[in-house]
C-alpha cells in the first residue's frame, strides 16, 4: 500500500512526524492518540481513485507538491470583508490558517460559554471524553492524518440551558505567501438544552495557495439544537477537505446548511451524523453552484442507529462551466433503528457545456418498520418556463436567475436565519455565469 | 389470479424446492483443477478451431492476473478454482439426429422439469427449446423450421462449427475477455450455450429458449450465450434455471452477449430459480453472470427482464450500452430473497448515441434474514444529446431481520441529459394484510397477492407462458415467511 504512494506530501509528512515532532516534543494525553493516528494513516496514505468514496474525485494532483507545514507568519494581518453577511450582528471568531486568533475575535461574554483554541481545550473537564472519539471511528485517511498533526482550531463548550444571544460566526482565513498545509481540528460541545446557531464562512487572501484538512467534531446532548452553516466563498487556489462528524443524544435536533459558490478549485466535505439514541431529529441541507473548473463533492453519511429518529436530507447542485458537482448520500438504518423516517432528495441543474455531474443517493436498511424514499433528478432549464418569462417581458439573464432562485428555493427557504438566506441569494445571484 | 395459481401455496407446501432431485446418467466429467491443460481439453473435446483455442488460452492468462473484486455488498464466498471440475457431459453417444437416440433419463429429466423436448408433443410450437445440461446443450428443438426463416438457433459448439465466420465476428464484441475476473474465466473454460442470429428483416416467428440444468457434483456452469439480431428483426429469448439440492456451493459464471443492429429489437427474459440453498443457508448456487447487451445501429431496442428466486448468491448487472442514435435500453427486475440469501443485482446503462432513452425498474422482496441490494449505474456520454432515463427502484421487507439496499450511480457529462431516480422501501401494509383476511383470505395468500401486486409492472413484460411460471415462483418462494 504505502509504495503506492508516492507523492511528496506523504514522505514529507511522514518525515515530519518522524524526525521533526520527537524533537518537539508534544506533550500527553494527545500524544499517544496521535501517535495511533498516525499510524493508521501511515498504514492507508492518501485516498486514491480506487476507493469507492473517492472513485470521481482525484487527490493526486493536491498532494503531488511540497507545501510548509505551519504559517510562516504567525501574526499576519488578514481581510476579512468577504465573510461580512449583511445585518447581521454575531459574536465574530477568526482562525487565520486553522490558529485561533482572539485578537480578531470578539469575546463571548454569555455564561456558560467556553471558546478557545484547542490547544488550550485539553484541560477542561469533558475534553478528552470526546477528542477524536467520534470521527476516527471512520475510515477516512484524512481524519487520522488530521488527529496525528493538527494545529489549531477551535473548542467551544456551551452550558446546560444557556441559548446564545447571537449567532456565532467563525471566519476560516487562509491566507500565505507560499503553499501551505492546514490542519485545524475543531470540537464543539452542545450540553443538554443548549441552543446555538455556528455560521463558518471560508476564505482567502492574497490568492495564496493552501490546502485545508479540517475536522470537526460536534456532540449534541440530550435536548440541544445547533443550527451550523457552512458558507464557502474562498479563492480558487485554496483547496478545501472538510470532515464533520456529528453525535446526537436524544431530543436533540441538528440541522446542517452546506453551500458552495464558485471560487475554490477543489472542495470535499463529508458530512456524518450519528443518531445514536432516540427521537433524535437530523436535517441536511445544501446548495452547491459550480463554475469554471470546480470541483465541489458533498459525501454524507446518515446513520440510524435507534428507534424513532428522523432525518430529511435534501441537496441541490448546479454545475456551470466545465466543473464537477458530486453528490454521495448514504442512508443507513442499522436493525434497532425501527420506525425511522428517513427522506432524501438530490436535484441537479447541468448548465455548463463540459460540466460533470455524479450522484449516488444510497440507502442501506436493516429494519423493516421504516419509511425511507430518495429521489434524484438531473435536467436543465425549462424551456417552457423561460418561454413563459420571456413571454411576459423578463430579459433571458433574469429569467434564468428567477429559475436558478427558484430550483434552490427547495433548500434556501429552510434556512433558520433569514439573513444567511438573503446572503446566499446573492452569491447564487453573483455565482451565476449567465451569457 | 388464475384458479390455478390460487393452489400453489398449498400445493407446494409439501415440497420446498421441487427441481432438487438428481438424474443418474452416465457422465463425461473433467478431473478438477483449472490449468492450461484444462482449457486444451476442452477445447479438444469440442473439436474447436485454433483460433477459438487461442482465445481460450488469452482469457486464461488474463484470469489468472485478474484479483477478486471488493466493492460488492456481500462478503464474497472463498471459491477454490481449481477444487471445481470444468467439464461434464453426458456420456458421449453417436450424434443424436432424432428423438429416440437422447438419452430416455435425459428425455425425463427435462420432462419432469416441464421442458418437452419431444417435438411432436407441442401442438401449438410456439417455443423453441435449447436445453443444456451440465455443460452441453442436449438438445435444440425446432431448427429445422427456424431454418426456414434463416434463424439459426443452436448450441454454441455447433456454431463453432458451422458458422465460424458469424462466430468470429461477434464473439467477446460486448463482454470482452477482460471485462471482470468471472468473464475471463467463462471465456477461458466455456463448455457450451446458445447461438441465435436472427437475419434481416426477420420477425422471429416463435419464442426461443434455453434452458440450464446442473447436474453433476463438484462442477461448474460456464456457458456462453450469443444473440445476434441483424438489421430490422426481432427476436424474444427466454432463459431458466434449475439445480439439484447440494449441500456444497456450485459455481454458474455465465457470459451473455446480445448485439442489436438497426432497427433490430431483442427482449431476453430470465426465470432464475437455481437451487437457493437450504434454511441454514448451506449449499445453492453461486450466481456470477455478466450480461451485456449492445444497441448497435439506430433505433434498435434491448430489454432485459428478470426474476431471480434462486441462487445463494446472485451477482450481475445486465447492462445496455445505447451506441446508435434513438435507441433504447430497458432493464425490468424482480428478486426476492429468502432465508440466507443474498442478490446484488441491477442494471447499467451506458448512453453514447443522441436521443438515447433507458428505463429501469427494479423491485426488491427480501425476507428471512436475506440481503438484497440494487446496484445501478447510468451514465451520459459527453455526445450522449437528449438522453433520458428514469429508474425505479423499490424495496419490500417482510420481517425485521433482512436487508434492502440501493447503490444508484448516476454520471452525466451532458448537459441535456434529463434523469430521474426515485426509490423507497418499506414493509407489507398492516392494514392490507389486515383487508385481505378480513375477506377470508390467509395471510400466506395475502402476502403473495400483496407481492404479486408488487411485481406486476415486471411480471407484465414477460411472454406470457412465463408470466404464469414468474407468478407461481414468487408464491412458493414465499412460502413459510410470513410468521
């Protein structure tokens, strides 16, 4: 296995671990879990072709080229403008390539609340009782090189009880003047009842090459609700490998809004979510708009794993230009899992002459008192209902918008915060390459 | 429901696979073991040319490079090849030229089947019958007045022999000799199957069909069958299934290849019913088939219809691949498993021509503690303008300890292409079950109704003599599973 990798990346890392980090020294607990970590990805490299999860989306040419393994500067000035949502008001928290940066960030005043690196999240109490619990468990190389090397991220730990009074809005800035490899490792903690709304928008500066392999763990308690948005609005050479895992305890409601928009070159998010006791309730929306030579693959996962959860999954992609949208969706009802509802929906609009679209709605069921449908369609603008604009005086640029507003409308009117909605409506508006 | 279909459930609760018993005849068995000696010998003992030898020899070599594939949802069986003997036939006899030379316990193993063989006996002769036994076909009904059409219906070895030419042409033109590690074993070691060619024009006038029996112990089936429909013809192609009760795992690699040329339409129907094992899940057929078809000129139609009952493991993926512009590919299915069973089965569609259009519905029934996954892929070519596609794939669970999966691979590249995917799972409705007693019928029967009701838009493709035997399979399958 490992002769058959033989980019630079993975000798340089393997190296790095190697020889490098002993002399650095880091310090347990974490360093026996890193170790085992990487280990394992020692063991599998990078994921290739040949693997069923990564059969259309290519990581050669990432990993095919040196890159620094830490900031160059560690203080280094950023823009952040372009994560800027139109008002709305949050408490703002800024990582500039994967590290925490508190002098950027607004400070949480609400009780009960604990945000800081995660360096510095080791010492709290439930710390270890949830890092790299959830999401080592998958077989995903990158979550094993993540717990092996990360560097900075976030921990957030909110209260029994607490609700916050704003939304939480973390700014991911990648930003270098030469190739660099974040690894940022985020874990938040929702105690029971808690209630939260994560905003985490993507960007860049400087047109700076990057590579980001993020993982985030999220563990939602009896009776907490977290509404966690994903805004993805980088630059076209920073490259995005996003894994989010979630666990669900009983009452507790999780709903994920993914969105794309034109710019990076190459996003891969996996999106997991464990129902792992009962009445737990899931949604996952997400909105990808491709263009140029993007590829943007969406892979989640739904598992059910106790009685009477519910779980509504729906994605919408359009693929202009000549990129790639991808779409794997897995359904899996374990055999407890009884009376489940289980919905899930993939539609794509192929606008773009050489644009690539591939899909995979799977289900995978094991009980049978269940209620599991998808559906998937794949089709163009409809004629009749551009005819039908045009024929009421609508110019053809914004009938098409109208249609492109219309297809994601499905997903964009479930968003809780009415602000990120109008905020996406615009970068759909803006993503739209209409001739 | 006919009268006769409402008796099946009693009649067949006395035998729960009824095809299991064994023909004692004189047989012609290879020693076990695969080896280039192997493929030489039954090359030899076909009498075949070089070049189909060579062929042999190439397939071999590539199988022997070829590893077994991980990416199927079922943990594949450990399979010895060289515990497996290649070839069996019954004892070679003078070629039979009429009736009274076959063998008269062949004649009555293919009648207890409910296979006539005896010309004479079909009064109506709408089906023409290919019946291939252990390795060699036995018998092949009704050639004579084929031949008056210009339709040749064969076995493979005959073919060989008489129409090399047509063989040459087309033979691995679909499923090449590379395609997946049981394709090149079928190529290297096939002992025999059927030829079709149907010429130009031609409306094939009756029903053709083969039909499988293994017999012998410790082999394996690996026949090959080959459709060819010329320019503007139509032919309709049935194919069965049946095998003794053993308690060891037998191997059936098949390799079906259909080619379409203009205008030309094939439909192919299979009834599967090899031996599925017993309730331990001991024993049953391994069922590793590659089925392709080609539409080759435009406006040429291929359709795929099945029920697979049998098999412990039932592994394949009839396919379509759309070349000429308007053609047409169609896959209907139904598999029911029970007990241990396990089906990994769906379809592919690879559209390559403009104005392409593919349907596929696909209808999954598990009971007991079975697995049943659909796998489907339909791919739009980068020229593939207005193709269209639709596929339906249902689950039906009865019981709480089965499975029902789907694995729907959906690739276009473009941007016409309009597609449609839609499936659900669920279990047999209460409240059905519930009307249907409440009118005096049993549950058993209910269910069976129930399921029958399920399958009806597959059940409805196939010719209408199979239909009959479609609908009493899903009932006896069912047997003993509603508890």
């Amino acid at each position: 296995m490992i002769t058959q990798v033989s980019s630079s990346l993975y000798h340089q890392l393997v190296a790095f671990f190697e020889e490098e980090l002993p002399l650095k020294g880091y310090q347990e607990p974490l360093g026996s879990i890193r170790k085992e970590a990487f280990a394992r990805f020692k063991d599998s490299g990078f994921p290739s072709l040949k693997m069923e999860d990564w059969k259309y989306t290519n990581l050669q040419p990432l990993i095919n080229q040196h890159y620094r393994l830490n900031d160059s500067i560690p203080g280094r000035n950023v823009n952040i403008d372009k994560a800027v949502i139109g008002g709305l008001d949050t408490y703002r928290l800024v990582l500039v390539n994967g590290h925490y940066r508190k002098d950027l960030s607004d400070t949480i005043t609400d009780s009960g609340v604990v945000v800081c690196a995660i360096e510095d999240g080791v010492t709290e109490h439930e710390f270890l009782s949830h890092f790299a619990k959830y999401a080592d468990r998958t077989d995903n190389p990158l979550v094993a090189l993540n717990t092996a090397l990360h560097e900075g991220g976030l921990y957030i730990h909110i209260g029994k009880n607490v609700t916050l009074k704003k939304s939480v809005q973390i700014i991911h800035v990648a930003s270098a003047d030469e190739a660099v490899f974040n690894q940022a490792r985020n874990l938040f903690v929702l105690d029971e009842n808690a209630e939260a709304e994560i905003i985490e928008s993507f960007i860049s500066n400087d047109h700076s090459v990057s590579l980001n392999n993020t993982v985030s763990e999220l563990v939602l308690k009896e009776g907490a609700r977290l509404q966690h948005y994903y805004l993805q609005v980088a630059d076209e050479k920073s490259r995005y490998l996003n894994h989010t895992e979630v666990k669900q305890a009983r009452h507790s409601l999780y709903n994920n809004y993914n969105c794309s928009f034109p710019g990076s070159s190459f996003i891969r998010n996996n999106i997991n979510v464990r129902l792992d006791d009962t009445a737990v309730e899931s949604h996952l929306y997400g909105v990808t708009l491709t263009a140029q030579d993007q590829l943007v693959d969406n892979h989640t996962i739904v598992d059910h794993r106790m009685p009477h959860c519910e779980s509504y999954e729906w994605y919408k992609n359009i693929a202009q230009d000549t990129s790639t949208a991808v779409f794997n969706g897995k359904i899996f009802v374990q055999p407890d899992a009884q009376k489940t509802n289980a919905f899930q929906q993939n539609n794509n609009m192929l606008i773009g002459d050489k644009a690539n679209i591939f899909t995979k709605p799977q289900l995978e069921i094991f009980a049978d008192d269940v209620k599991c449908s998808h559906g998937c369609t794949m089709g163009q603008f409809d004629e009749d209902a551009l005819f039908y604009l045009k024929a009421r005086g609508v110019g053809e640029a914004s009938a098409r918008v109208l249609l492109v507003h219309a297809f994601a409308f499905d997903v964009t009117e479930k968003f809780s915060n009415t602000h990120v909605r109008a905020y996406v409506d615009s970068l759909i508006e803006r993503g739209l390459v209409i001739d | 429901m006919s009268t006769k279909d409402d008796n099946i459930l009693q009649e067949l609760a006395v035998e729960e696979y009824k095809y299991g018993f064994t023909t004692d005849i004189e047989m012609d068995i290879a020693n076990k073991g695969l080896s280039e000696e192997t493929v030489r010998f039954i090359s030899a003992k076909k009498g075949e040319p070089e070049w189909l030898l060579d062929w042999r020899l190439k397939a071999l070599k590539h199988f022997e490079k070829m590893s077994m594939p991980k990416w199927q949802n079922f943990e594949h069986p450990k399979v010895d090849f060289q515990d497996i003997s290649y070839y069996a036939a019954p004892k070679e006899k003078p070629k039979v030229s009429s009736m009274e030379e076959v063998d008269p316990e062949l004649l009555d193993t293919f009648a207890k089947l409910g296979i006539p063989l005896d010309e004479q006996k079909i009064l109506a002769g709408v089906v023409a019958v290919d019946a291939v036994f252990d390795s060699v076909s036995v018998k092949t009904t009704f050639r004579e007045k084929l031949k008056e059409y210009g339709v040749i219906f064969c076995s493979f070895g005959e073919a060989v022999k008489e129409y090399p030419d047509l063989v040459k042409q087309y033979l691995g033109t679909v499923v090449p000799q590379t395609d997946n590690i049981y394709a090149a074993l079928n190529a290297a070691v096939f002992s025999d199957g059927s030829f079709v060619y149907i010429p130009k024009g031609v409306n094939c006038p009756m029903e053709l069909s083969t039909y499988f029996r293994i017999n012998a112990q410790n082999t394996g089936q690996f026949e090959r069958t080959l459709i060819v429909a010329d320019e503007g013809s139509y032919v309709s192609y049935l194919e069965g299934c049946t095998a003794p009760m053993r308690d060891e795992n037998q191997l059936h690699a098949a390799v079906v290849e259909l080619i379409a040329l203009e205008n030309a339409e094939i439909k192919y129907s299979t009834v599967q019913n090899w031996y599925p094992g017993d309730k331990e899940g001991k024993g049953g057929i391994y069922n590793f088939v590659t089925k392709r078809g080609i539409c080759r000129g435009a406006n040429s139609k291929i359709s795929w219809t099945q029920v697979e009952t049998g098999s412990s493991i039932t592994w394949k993926y009839p396919s379509v691949i759309l070349k000429g512009d308007n053609s047409v590919g169609e896959f209907y299915s139904v598999a029911l498993t029970r007990n241990h069973q396990i089906a990994d089965t769906g379809s592919k569609m690879y559209h390559i021509g403009k104005n392409t259009r593919s349907k596929i519905v696909s209808k999954g029934i598990s009971a007991g503690v079975s697995q049943n996954s659909y796998r489907g892929l339909v791919q739009i070519g980068k020229g593939a303008e207005k193709a269209r596609n639709f596929t339906q794939c249902d689950s039906l669970l009865i019981g709480d300890k089965c499975g029902a999966h789907t694995f729907p691979y959906i690739e276009a590249k473009n941007k016409t292409a309009k597609l449609e995917h839609e499936a659900t799972t669920s279990k047999i409705g209460e409240d059905q079950i519930f009307y249907l007693t409440q009118r005096g019928i049993d549950p058993e029967k209910a269910v069976g109704l129930i399921v029958n009701g399920y399958a009806k838009e597959v059940l409805n493709q196939l010719p209408m003599e199979f239909a009959v035997e479609a609908q009493k399979l899903l009932a006896i399958s069912l047997e003993g599973s509603v508890g």
